[in-house]
C-alpha cells in the first residue's frame, strides 16, 4: 500500500496548525483514514516542524496494532473509535488550540451563535465530562458529544475535529476556534444571543447534503 501521499497530507496539516496557532510543539494529534480497518496518525512526542513521513504511524483501528517500532499517538483510541463510529469520517483532528480549551474548562456547551459554526461544524459544540484523556473511557464520551456534530470539547482538555477530508477537518479547527473566541468575548457583552436551534439544524443539513458537495465539484 502506497501511503505516500496521505503521509505528506497529514504533515502538511500539522506544520498549519503549529502556523496558525491551534497546537504547539508535539500536542494535539492528527489521523487519515486509509480504509475500513487501517489509518495512518501522527507518532507520538514527535514535533511538527521535524516530523518525517516514515514517522507517521500505520495503524489498524480496529485492533490496535501498527507497524514498526515507533509508537502511535497516546490518544489512538480516540481516532480509533471515531472511525468505527462514523464511516463517513475521513480525519481525525485533536488539538489543544486556545479559545476552544478555555470553553472545554468551562464545560460550556457552545450555542449556535454564529452562521458558519453551524453550518460546517453542527446546531452546537457538545462538551464532555470530565475522565483520564488517553482512555478508552475518554474516547466514548466523545464519540458521544459528537453525535450529529462535527467537532466536541473535550472537558478540561482540548477539541476533537472531524471531517470527511483533512482539509474540511482542517477547516472545522479553524471556525471552531473563531466560534469560541467569539463566544467568551460576548460573554462579556451581556451573553452570546443564539441562532434558533431549528435554523441551525437546518443550515448544518444544508450545507452537509448541498453546499460542501457544491464547493468540491468547484475546484
């Protein structure tokens, strides 16, 4: 199997969000689905800026074994778990970026406050309870929070974004942070004053079934 492609894809994604702010050094981790059983994710304690190709880690989600001797991300289990749920899901994106982890110490849910949030990312951002990050346990409760959804919280933690390609994945780290920065700044303001959760749903279908499909057959 020839991988060579999705491993520069996923190389590329990191060294952007170590680019754009939304992880530093070796935090956060990255992931490709390549087929119903396997994905190739980021190694782990290895930083972007000096990740090599072979570094990337072939792994099958199903039975936890991969390839060579150098370890998968600690957090396989919760890209592992993503794929099996969401057959639709084609990357995995967990990053430790600034305004989403202030909201996931809070453990606020983010309200539908913003249009593109909703279209791309879902009607709200679910946040988890809080358990041990790394564990199977840790996996499920955002398996959960992200049922219908796009991105979750991951309480006291970080953010999980999926997508049905690296770039939309990448896409929805990046309007997740703008919602949340958004959200605690009009906080301050009185309080963020929330898109109507039946307009928000259907934006979120809409732009799942239509748009997005559009906006791929453009390029």
């Amino acid at each position: 199997m020839d991988t060579s492609a999705e491993r520069k894809q996923i190389i590329e994604a990191g060294l952007r969000l170590v680019n754009e702010g939304l992880v530093s050094r070796s935090w956060g981790n990255i992931s490709l689905r390549l087929d119903e059983e396997n994905m190739l994710i980021t190694p782990s304690g290895r930083t972007y800026d000096k990740l090599n190709a072979d570094e990337i880690v072939l792994m099958n989600f199903h039975s936890n074994t991969f390839e060579g001797k150098i370890k998968p991300s600690s957090e396989y289990h919760l890209h592992a778990a993503i794929y099996k749920k969401r057959k639709a899901i084609k990357a995995v994106i967990h990053t430790h970026q600034a305004n989403a982890t202030t909201v996931a110490a809070a453990r606020r849910e983010l309200p539908p406050i913003i249009d593109d949030m909703v279209q791309i990312i879902g009607p709200s951002v679910r946040v988890t309870k809080y358990t041990l990050a790394g564990t199977e346990k840790f996996a499920q409760g955002a398996i959960k929070a992200l049922k219908g959804r796009q991105a979750a919280l991951l309480a006291n933690h970080g953010a999980v974004c999926v997508g049905r390609s690296l770039e939309e994945a990448f896409t929805v780290s990046e309007v997740l942070e703008k919602a949340c920065k958004a959200f605690i700044e009009a906080e301050f303001l009185g309080g963020a004053k929330a898109i109507s959760r039946i307009t928000a749903v259907i934006m979120h279908q809409a732009y799942l079934r239509k748009y997005s499909r559009l906006e791929e057959k453009n390029r």
